[in-house]
C-alpha cells in the first residue's frame, strides 16, 4: 500500500507496520510504502494513524458495502 507521495526519482522506504481491521481486528498482511522525503514528516506520520484508525479489510469492507446497497 502506498501512502503518501512519491516524486519522481526519489527513493521508496517500505515499512512493516501493523495493520488490524477495526471491524473484525484480523491482521493485515503487508507494507506501507512511501517517498523518502515525505515519510520523515509529521504529515507522513498523521496520514498513517488515521489509515490505521480506518483501515477495513476485504471481507469487513464488503459487507459494508452491500448493507448500503
């Protein structure tokens, strides 16, 4: 996953971070990925927690998404 951004040119710094759904609290396999410059910020750093607060996995995400339906 992405976060953030990444001029071009510029080096990718990959995090291992853990990641639970906040619906069913099953953890989230993966990495954050993000622009050298840009993950030494306090942006960087406020834009991660607020993925972590909201963060839905695949399964909790379509079940939100069909009870709108």
């Amino acid at each position: 996953m992405i976060l953030g951004k990444i001029e071009k040119d510029e080096k990718r710094v990959k995090f291992n971070v853990p990641i639970f759904c906040t619906d069913c609290n099953k953890s989230v396999p993966g990495r954050i990925i993000s622009g050298e410059k840009y993950s030494q910020t306090r942006e960087f750093k406020t834009e991660l927690e607020h993925f972590k607060k909201n963060y839905l996995c695949g399964i909790c995400r379509d079940k939100k998404r069909r009870q709108k339906n």
